[in-house]
C-alpha cells in the first residue's frame, strides 16, 4: 500500500535546509539501560541520507546517563548530584564513541558539543556557540549536542526534559526550520497513550491549553523527558515561526518517512512569520531577571498585536534588575505573553507604573524612552488567545 503523505508535510520537509533532530533516552536504550548501538547505527544511516540529500542536521542526543549506568552496572540512577555527574561523564564518552565510530562508515566524524544553561543565556556565548556549530556544518560534520551533565547543577535535577528545551534552543538559534523529537512514543495521542481507542493527533494548529490537557505522563528511572516538555519545545519552535514534529525513535525509517512528507507522527505548525535571531534570544535564550504584570489592555495590545509595553498599563514589578536586562511580561494572572528588554531600571519602573508617558519625565526628571520595553526589544512567546 503507498504511505500517506501530506502537502504540507511535504513542503516543510522540501522547504527545511537545515533539521534539528532530538533522540532521548528510552530511544537510545534497551530496557536495561543499555546502550542499543544498532538503533544508533539505524539513526546514523538515516541522517546521513539526510546530508546526502543537501540538507544539514544538528543531532541533540540524551542518554549519557543511561550509557554510564549500563558500563558501571547500576540498575537505577543516583540520586545524589555527585555520583549522577560522574555517571554522565562515563556515558558521555561511550556515547560519543559510539556516534563516531557509526558516521565513519559514511566518512563523516561526530562532533561532540557539550553546553550549559549560561552557553544559551549570555549573549556573547550565544553567538559564538552558533558559530562554531555552522562551522561544523561547513565541515560536513554532524554536531552531537548534549547538555553538559558533568558541571551543570540544576539541570541533572529536573524532572522535565531539558534536552527537549536545549533542541528548542538550538533550533531557535540556527533558525533551523524544522524540529524533530524522536521519542518512545508514536506522537501526541487523544486520549491515553494505553488505550487502544487513542489515536494520535496528525497536525496541531494551535498549541493551546486543550492540547496540553491530553498530556498523559509517565516515569522513569532512565530519563527526565516527557509528553509536556515535548510539548513546551514545541512551543518555543512554533512561537519562532519553525515547524515540529514528535514522533517514534523506535520505528526504523522514521527520518526516512517525515523527509518523504509522510502522515507520521504529530506534526506542530508554525504560528505566524519566522522570528528573527536576536528576538529569538530575547524571547527564548535569555534568562529573565524579574517580571512585570501589566492589565487587561495592555496584556491584549502586547500579546495580540505585539505592542510595546507602556507604564501605564503596568501594575505589578517583581525583582531587581537593571537597564537592558530581559525581563517576563505577564497578564493580570501571573501568564507570561513576553519577554523583552527594558528601557529601566526596576526601582524607576516602580516609581512610573500607571503613569501616562507624557508624566515619565515629571516623577523622575527626564525621559529617556517613551516605552518601558519597546516591541522592536520584546518578543511574543505567548498569543494573548492562547493564553487562556
């Protein structure tokens, strides 16, 4: 029988130079914890199809923990911080080995690409982190992106999935145009994933809060991912203006079939244009270091029409931070719509909320910017309908 395809699908996958592909833990794995070197020598055959077809891929790889505790015989993961960082750095390096060894086949090296949370955030590191990852491209070498479990702290700690928020960002900062998240499941379902009634969703236009209420988590000892978190790099891509696509790692071909444009999969669509890199960095790379909570109007022109924010519509100032620093914008309930550079320090936000522009110069002797957070410094991360 000829498989499914989709027009846009298709599109997408004609249209996407450059693909971001996540492959977590329980894909990497047996059951054991084991490392299945075959499913990565599937994998390797796959993306270098890929290469071989004119496009470039950016490998965001789990598993180095479970690698570690497959070498060192641990059947669950430490829990003390310590002993978890001197797991990952075992498995890293089986992890890497193992990659290398596979694209040699096709005369490609793995370049390993170890990053933390400041890597993203820091302006500079940013930049210099996307740089080297194209000159790796420029070298036909495959990228293999993993956080740095060794030296981070809070990382290794969350119960999310911090590798699918570390694709995300990578897929922002590349401007790839698409995501692909291989996971241990066939994509977003309608129901419970156990249910033989469940089906999984093809396409999500919007990804709103019903979406999120058909989120059915589960644990493990091996990863911290789940169905959420794909879910919430998913938005962090579409937000951009990129496309997303959750779908198995275990199905052999599953690369082969999204590049094909075939109905595999849950595929999320970009929410208006693409996003350009520096918005990027503010609305999804910077850390935030305080935030504001504005009124209705002023939530509805921020979120809905990306307006500037004005004190006027300011009601609530949270933390310390300075001139320049990136700041969340929320609505009256505490729901993030921005994020943006602020034109003021916080102690002089506090003096000028509520205040018309025209009064800014008045309370505190003069008014460098009309604007608390100009729209050209702010980037929508949230629709104000979708908030909701």
């Amino acid at each position: 029988m000829k498989p499914m395809t989709d027009i846009l699908r298709q599109e997408i996958a004609v249209t996407a130079e450059m693909i971001v592909v996540k492959v977590g833990t329980r894909v990497l794995t047996h059951p054991d914890g084991r490392l299945d070197e075959q499913r990565i020598a599937q994998l390797a055959e796959e993306i270098n199809e890929i290469y071989e077809s004119g496009r470039r891929v950016v490998l965001v790889s789990s598993g180095a923990v479970g690698a570690g505790m497959s070498l060192l015989g641990l059947t669950q993961r430490p829990t003390d911080l310590a002993r978890l960082q001197a797991v990952a750095a075992i498995g890293q390096t089986n992890l890497i080995q193992t990659y290398d060894r596979t694209f040699r086949r096709y005369g490609r090296h793995a370049a390993q690409v170890l990053l933390t949370a400041e890597d993203i955030q820091h302006r500079t590191r940013y930049l210099n982190v996307r740089n080297t990852l194209f000159s790796l491209l420029d070298f036909g070498a495959v990228p293999i992106i993993n956080e740095n479990d060794t030296v981070a702290v809070d990382e290794l700690r969350t119960t999310f999935g911090d590798n699918d928020h570390l694709a995300a960002l990578v897929t922002n900062l590349l401007r790839a145009p698409l995501l692909v998240i291989l996971s241990d499941v066939e994509g977003l379902f309608d129901g419970n994933p156990a249910d033989p009634n469940s089906k999984v969703i093809a396409t999500v236009d919007v990804l709103n809060d019903a979406i999120r209420g058909l989120v059915c988590e589960r644990t493990s000892t091996l990863s911290k991912g789940g169905m959420s978190s794909k879910l919430e790099a998913a938005r962090m891509v579409t937000a951009a203006g990129e496309n997303a696509i959750i779908a198995s790692g275990h199905e052999r071909g599953t690369l082969r079939r999204i590049m094909a444009g075939e109905l595999i999969g849950t595929l999320l669509i970009a929410e208006g244009k693409t996003v350009t890199p520096r918005k990027r960095w503010i609305g999804f790379s910077a850390r935030p270091r305080g935030r504001i909570l504005v009124d209705d109007g002023a939530a509805r022109a921020i979120g809905r029409d990306g307006r500037s924010m004005l004190a006027i519509g300011i009601q609530v100032i949270e933390g310390d931070f300075q001139k320049g620093d990136a700041i969340s914008i929320c609505d009256p309930q505490g729901v993030e719509l921005a994020r943006g550079l602020t034109n003021y320090h916080s102690d002089e936000i506090l003096l000028i909320k509520g205040l018309r522009s025209t009064r800014i110069a008045e309370v505190l002797g003069q008014c460098p910017y009309e604007e608390v957070v100009h729209r050209n410094n702010m980037t929508v991360t949230v629709r104000r309908d979708e908030a909701g």
